[in-house]
C-alpha cells in the first residue's frame, strides 16, 4: 500500500446504501465494494451541514472549538498541511462551495481544485461528479509518469446527492420512470418546497425523497468511473480508499427537510467503508467519528499521530479506544443561517444518545438499540440522563 | 527592463489604441463613458484612452467612477489626486437611497420597504425576497444595487452607447474568448449599450511593465502586497509587503486576495439557498 484516497459523497444517507441494508439497488457499485473493504456500521459525522461537519473529516477538530467562524480557522491544523510535511503528494477535488480556497480550506494541497474559476450551470451551481473525475483523471495521467512517483493522498468529494435534486433523466428513470419531470420543474420544486421547509404534503416529500434517491444512483455510477480511472493508472492496487459521507439528509423524519442544525440519525448517521484490494470483508461495529478520519489517514501512511488532532485512527480495529461520539453546530432552521441561531450539540455512548440545544435549553436523549429513528424521547424517563447530561456538559465547556 | 519587454510594451500599446481609435470611429465620443476604479488596470486603460484623445485632439469622454461605500481611503485618494493632475472631470456614482437606508454604515440592516421603487424593482429582478438584508461588500443584494444598478441608471440617464472597461483576458479561464467589443441587448431595467476593452490582451505583468515603463502612477496598496483591489472587506494582500509586481505573478492567480472566488462561492451559495 502506497497511497491513501478519501473519498466524501456529500450529504449522502447511510441509509440509502445496499450495503447498510437498502432494498432499492441505488448503490449496486458501491454495495460491491463491501467484499473487500471494512464496513463501519457505527460511524458518526460530528455536525449536520457541511461546514460543522468537515472540521472532522479534514482536521480532526470540532466546528466551534475555534469560535463561530465562517472560515477555517488558521488554528486548525488540515491532513493535507501534515501530510505535505512529510513528502506526501496531497491533491484535493471537489466543487461544494463553502470548502473553497476562500472559506480557508486550501491549505497544504499541491493541487487544490474548487471549481471556483470554472462555470457551473445556472440550476445545479456545482460541478457534477463526472466533471470531478475528469480534473482527477487529468491529474493523474501526468503524475504518474513513471512507477517511482512518491505516495499521494487524494481527496475526492461528490456534490451530486446534494439539493437541489436535479438528477440526470437516466437514473431518474432508473428510480422511478413515471416521474415526469423538466429540471425547471425540479428547480422549482427545491425554490417552493425545500427551501420553504414546506412537509404538509406527504407525496411531495416522497417525490423529492425519489429525486434524491436518483442522485445517489447517479453518484453510484460516478464512483465506479472513479475506481475505473484509479485502475487505467494502475494506482489502486496500491491504494486504500476510504469513502463516507459529510452528513445525511431529512426528508420530514423530524419535521423537516434537507439538513438543518439538527442532530438525528438521518443526518448524523454515516456510511463509512475503507476499502483495500487485498483485504477481506470485515464490520466494524465500534462507535467511531469522522474526526477520527485524519488520524486513520496518518496510520495507514505509516506516521506518527499529530497533536493537532482530536480523534484516533479506528486502524486497527482491536485498538480503537473510543465508544463515544460527540458533535456541535449551530441549531440553523433554514438554509440561512441567523445571528441568532444558537449552538445544538450531540454526544454518544453505546446506545445511549443526547441532544442538547441551547436556544430553548432543551434535552433530548434516545436509545438508538430501541429506537433507532430517535423518536421517543427518554430524557425525563430514563436514569441515565443526569449522567448523560453530565458528560456532554463536559465535551461542551471543553 | 529588457529590450523584448519595451519592444511588446509599443505593441501592446499600439493595439489598444488601435482599438480605442476604432471606438471613437463607430461611437460619438460624446456618447461614451469610461469606468474608471483607481485600480491597475482602468488606470492603464484611461491613460491609454487618454493619449489617443490628445493625439486625435478629442475631447476626453466623461470619466466615471464606482462609490460601493466601502472603498479603501487610499483608493479614494489615489482617484482624487490623479483627477486633478490628468484635469479629469470625474463623475461619482453612489447609490445615494441606499446609503441613506443604513445611515452609510457598513453592516447595517437595509429593510427593502424603506428602497426607493427602482432598487425594490431590482432587487425583484434578481428574484431577492428577503426583507431585509445587511450592508456589506459581499451580500449579494447590496453588491448588485450598489453596482450594476448604479452602472445601469448612470448608462440609461447619459444616454451612453459606449462603455470603456478595463477586463483583461488572463484574468479568468472563462474570459479567454472574449471580444474587444461586446454588445448589450436591453433588457428588464438594463439600458442597451456596447463595452469595450481596449486592455484586454494585457496581462498582469503586462500592465507593471507599462506601469513603471511609462511611470503611470498607481495606489499605494500595490506596493504593500495587494495584487487586486476591491472593496475594503472583500480584498486581501497576495503576500503580505511585497509589492505586486515582485510577487509570483505567474504562478500565483492574481484573486489569491479571493475577492472574486469569494463572489463566485457566495453566489453558488446563494443559488443553493444559503446566502
């Protein structure tokens, strides 16, 4: 192994993948992976919405450690700033706007590209994962010249399951044909009922959920070309790939829609595979987070651990220390978020999950073994809770 | 500066002329403008347009700049001073309503029922619904009516047919087809009106070169690392005391500073329904 390649499919549930148990074969290359990849069935994002979520995934922070920031803070240490250090080629790919080189996340990338000097089309306005895979594709056919060429780690990330739900024709008729609808119609449908927040009509909610669900079939085919042009190289068989997601998406499972300053399974639960070659299935069912993702990355570099980094590498499985969770962001209700927002923090242990937002000072505790749609609240019930409460006081006065 | 430098500096400048020339051929002076920021680069271009105008013995067309409300001091000026050294007339435009709704304070609330008609026009043919919004370089309702409709209103009252711009193609991969002259159909509140840029095959180094070449004067910012200059909040040095001209010019993008990066990141943001 040679190589380490992150790849993130924003705002993908992990519920809609074959491999966490989806009947609707919206991710059959993906779901084939599974025979040679560790399967996570446990892993946590640390925030709802893109940028509470990728502090984890890229440097190993929480969103509010460094206060309420827009930018990453110059604080935070990113992988690919340690990895660069250490004479690793590091090349990043993505087009989702609030990870760009303005919002601070360019740093320590040889090749950083954000798709900010590209134009993108009026209705979807990000590149769509078949134009990621080219600028990759174009990468690698000139850095790897010849057999020698130093260890690289790739960032890859897909926006294409991300509103506003304007999936390609093809895999729209692969979800549902009877769907007949123009993009206009599509885009509208995001302007009138996403951003409104608009849940009264339950078959619209299940349309959107079908579009969606379109989108996850359109990246599924984004990822096998992606694996595709990692084999034309030559470099997979020398690479681990680790693929997971930044958060999930509501479709009204708590009264809501996209993915607000919210906590619940749909958006914090996550897909989490690494998958080698050479390695054979396996589950891990330790409770992990994606701020352990950066550490991972370390280990399977064969580095030493950073101490700019929170997490610890879930590599190898026996040694991974943690069966807790936590995560924070700002309880936003809309797509904009206000000044006024307050912070909504989560934590986890073993089956045991709390929930405090600050605006109202409110609890909320789950028992995910029982309740896993996170539906009844036992904060009032249970006798766990002042326990609870204690321990995600002390995550959040950190 | 070397010989091959001062040979493409007479080439470069004998195209714009040529392209100012052909403007004044097609266009009544009388009815053009110039757009002029105190950057760089619409420096280059008024100094160029200028020239052509004493050559020809022309009257210099009205000169025009840009008050967004957070303009640098330095800038402001830099406008001043040389207005009065080129004998400019130059004309301010602000949008004076808003301005007047925030009490001319950066980051004040404008609540869109206290605009006039024609802001609250625009701000609906940008399909802004909010009621509200801040008043800031980068909110994309205040940029719009501090700019474009400023720029739009100013054309449609002149009567002006013809606008001198400074763009130059290396600026962005996207402008690398563009023409010299680019006509502007009417539309909703957008007066019809052609721009030229008799610039816009310069580069970055280009424009030192002629700069220090010719000893056009510049803003001081250049020289303390900034490479691009927009409003105060939205603009950043390159690198931090090193004048623009001895930074990376051709390896690092000129908006390293990011401003557009940002407006292009804020308006995905805002078709995705978060800005």
């Amino acid at each position: 192994m040679k190589n380490v390649i992150l790849l993130t499919i924003d705002t993908l549930r992990k519920d809609v993948l074959g491999c966490y148990g989806n009947q609707n074969k919206l991710t059959p290359f993906i779901d084939s992976l599974q025979n040679k990849s560790i399967k996570f069935t446990n892993a946590q994002s640390t925030g709802p919405y893109t940028q509470a979520s990728f502090p984890g995934i890229l440097t190993s922070s929480y969103y509010l450690e460094y206060g309420r920031q827009k930018k990453c803070s110059p604080k935070r240490t990113l992988i690919s700033e340690v990895l660069k250090k250490s004479g690793i080629t590091t090349a990043g790919f993505h087009s989702n706007p609030y990870l760009c080189g303005y919002f601070g996340w360019n740093r320590g990338w040889d090749v950083f590209y954000d798709s900010m000097q590209d134009e993108v089309s009026d209705k979807i306005p990000y590149i769509k994962g078949d134009g990621i895979n080219r600028k990759v594709d174009q990468w690698l056919s000139s850095y790897i010249e010849d057999d020698h060429y130093r260890p690289f780690f790739l960032w890859t990330h897909y926006m294409d399951v991300h509103e506003p739900y304007i999936p390609a024709r093809e895999y729209l008729n692969k979800v549902d044909p009877s769907i007949n609808l123009s993009e206009d119609d599509m885009l509208d449908l995001f302007k009138e009922i996403i951003l409104k927040r608009d849940i009264s009509d339950q078959k619209t909610v299940k349309l959107l959920k079908k579009l969606y669900d379109a989108g996850v079939r359109e990246t599924d085919d984004y990822v096998k070309n992606f694996f595709k042009i990692l084999e034309k190289y030559g470099v997979l068989k020398d690479s681990v790939v680790i693929i997971t997601t930044d958060h999930g998406d509501e479709f009204g499972e708590h009264h809501g829609l996209s993915h607000d300053g919210k906590m619940y399974a749909e958006l914090i639960n996550s897909p989490l595979l690494i998958y080698y070659y050479n390695c054979t299935q396996e589950v891990g069912d330790n409770l992990v987070s994606n701020i352990d993702i950066p550490p991972t990355i370390l280990y399977l570099f064969g580095l030493e651990p950073s101490e700019a980094f929170k997490g610890h590498s879930f590599l190898p499985l026996e040694n991974y220390p943690q069966k807790r969770a936590f995560g924070e962001a700002i309880g936003k209700t809309s797509n904009q978020e206000k000044e006024t927002d307050q912070p909504i923090y989560f934590y986890r242990e073993n089956d045991l999950k709390i929930i405090y937002q600050e605006s109202d000072k409110s609890w909320e505790m789950y028992n995910l073994n029982e309740d896993p749609q996170e539906l009844n609240n036992l904060i009032n019930i249970s006798d766990k809770s002042k326990d609870m409460k204690k321990k995600i006081m002390s995550q959040i006065t950190r | 500066m070397s010989k091959e430098t001062k040979e493409r500096n007479v080439e470069l400048i004998e195209k714009s002329k040529e392209v100012v020339r052909d403007a004044f051929e097609k266009y009544d002076p009388a009815k053009c403008a110039i757009t002029w920021t105190g950057g760089k680069d619409s420096t280059t271009n008024l100094w160029i347009i200028r020239q052509v105008c004493i050559e020809e013995n022309i009257g210099l067309p009205q000169v025009i700049t840009i008050d967004e409300g957070d303009a640098f001091p330095e800038i402001t000026d830099f406008l001043v001073t040389i207005s009065k050294k080129w004998h400019i007339d130059l004309k301010w435009l602000c949008n004076f309503d808003m301005l007047k709704s925030c009490q001319s304070h950066l980051g004040n609330d404008i609540q869109v029922k206290d605009l006039d008609e024609r802001n609250q026009a625009e701000l609906k043919r940008i399909e802004f619904n909010l009621k509200s919004f801040p008043f800031e370089a980068e909110s994309y309702a205040g940029n719009h009516l501090m700019k474009t409709v400023v720029l739009n209103k100013f054309i449609e009252e002149s009567n002006t047919e013809l606008l001198f711009m400074a763009l130059r193609r290396d600026e962005q991969a996207a402008r690398k087809e563009d023409e010299y002259f680019t006509h502007h159909e009417a539309g909703h509140l957008m007066p019809e009106h052609t721009r030229v840029s008799p610039i816009l095959h310069f580069t970055e180094r280009d424009i030192w070169d002629n700069t220090h070449l010719h000893n056009l004067p510049y803003c001081p910012l250049y020289k303390i690392g900034y490479r691009s200059l927009g409003a105060r909040t939205s603009s950043n040095p390159g690198e931090v005391g090193v004048p623009a001209w001895e930074q990376d010019i051709e390896n690092v993008p000129e908006r390293a500073g990011r401003r557009q990066d940002k407006e292009k990141a804020m308006e995905r943001l805002r078709k995705l329904g978060y800005m």
